[in-house]
C-alpha cells in the first residue's frame, strides 16, 4: 500500500480528540484506528455503489456503452481488493498490490495515456488466413460504406454482415479496413483519456473530519 492511491491519518495535528488518542489504552487505541480504517472502505462503496465521488458529483459515463451491465470500479472494492493498515498511532487504507495501487490512481486522478500498436505476429497472421471475419470486422466494414458489390449483370447488390463473415477472412477483413479508412497501415500509436472519478475518499479534509468523529465516540464509549 505504498504506492498509488491510498488514504492515510496519523494523530498529530490541533483536534483535542487526535491528542486524548495518546491517552487511550492500547486496545481502545488500536479500535479507534481501525474504525477510522473501516469508515473509509465503507464511504468508498458507498461512493462506487452510488456512482458518484466524495462531493457527490455523478461520475462522468463511460464513452462508449456497454453491453454487459455493471458499475464502474466495483473491482476496486470488492472484498480484500481494498486494505488497511495500522500501526501504533496510524493507520493506512490503500489497495493490495502496487498494480492495483496504481490503476485505482488512474482512475481516482484522471490520465491520459499513449497507447502503442503492437505489430502482429506470425502465428496470428497464419490463424487469421484461416479463421472467418468476425462479428465486429463485419460491423466495422458496414461503417465504413462497403455495403454493396456490382453483379455481372450490372446490377448491386447489398453486402451483408453475413456475407462478410462468409466470405472474408479476419485477415482479409482487416487489409478491406484500412483500404476504407483510406490507409494501408494502421495507427502506430494513439492517446486515450481516462477521466478523473474520485471513488476513493482520501480527501484530507474529510478524513480528518471523520477521524475526529470516530475517536470521540471512543472517547465517550466505556471500556
């Protein structure tokens, strides 16, 4: 949890209730810890089962509409995807992996990303001569324009999807794509922009308020 995004409170600062921590017994101590560690994981749900960040504002929408039903970065928080530390007088939530750390500050941030093209391969160039044109070749091949071929007699006739996939191969389909995109070769690179959706509360603001909260309900609790 050392790296990405992660929310972090430790009980230095002017609230009374961050400095009667000190005071506290080890074990009252370290359940006020984890409670703060656990408010966050809870809000963090709450704002990915909701859709919306810290401030309440609804995550901007996906660009492109999906088929598979499902709410943006609920992998995040799912189960022990999303962890907490603590230590004497801290304690740290973050994620279990630099990976993921990594990823979920994409998310929480924004980023835009170069994104490279990678040339294919022999074995796939092989498997593509044989295997028919799929579904999304077809689809993309219908954008384009080529919806329509000229018969012997002179007469068109309308291209299917059906007929795509029946008569093209994946390989073929895809030399027909960049003909119609009016290139032989595709893009080498391109960028690609990941809006910022702060699902994560590791507002300083916030944590330090619910911080406060959470120790003087220990404070006011018995042993």
């Amino acid at each position: 949890m050392n790296s990405g995004v992660s929310a972090f409170w430790r009980g230095e600062g002017a609230l009374a209730a961050e400095l009667k921590l000190l005071t506290l017994p080890r074990a009252r101590r370290k359940r006020a810890l984890g409670q703060i560690g656990r408010e966050v994981k809870k809000q963090a749900r709450k704002n990915v089962r909701n859709q919306r960040n810290i401030r309440g504002e609804a995550f901007q929408k996906r660009r492109k509409e999906r088929t598979r039903e499902g709410e943006m970065l609920s992998g995040f928080v799912k189960g022990s995807n999303i962890r907490q530390r603590s230590r004497e007088m801290s304690v740290t939530v973050g994620f279990k992996n630099d990976v993921m750390s990594r990823m979920a500050a994409a998310h929480q941030e924004g980023q835009t990303q170069t994104i490279r093209a990678r040339p294919m391969s022999e074995k796939q160039k092989s498997d593509w001569r044989n295997e028919p044109a799929s579904q999304a070749q077809a689809n993309a091949i219908l954008r384009l324009g080529w919806s329509t071929s000229r018969r012997r007699d002179g007469k068109r006739k309308k291209i299917s999807r059906k007929y795509i996939k029946e008569n093209l191969t994946k390989l073929q389909a895809l030399g027909l794509l960049h003909e119609l995109n009016g290139r032989r070769q595709g893009k080498k690179s391109w960028k690609t922009k990941l809006p910022a959706r702060e699902f994560f509360p590791n507002d300083a603001q916030w944590v330090k308020q619910m911080a406060f909260e959470v120790i003087t309900k220990e404070l006011n609790r018995g042993n």
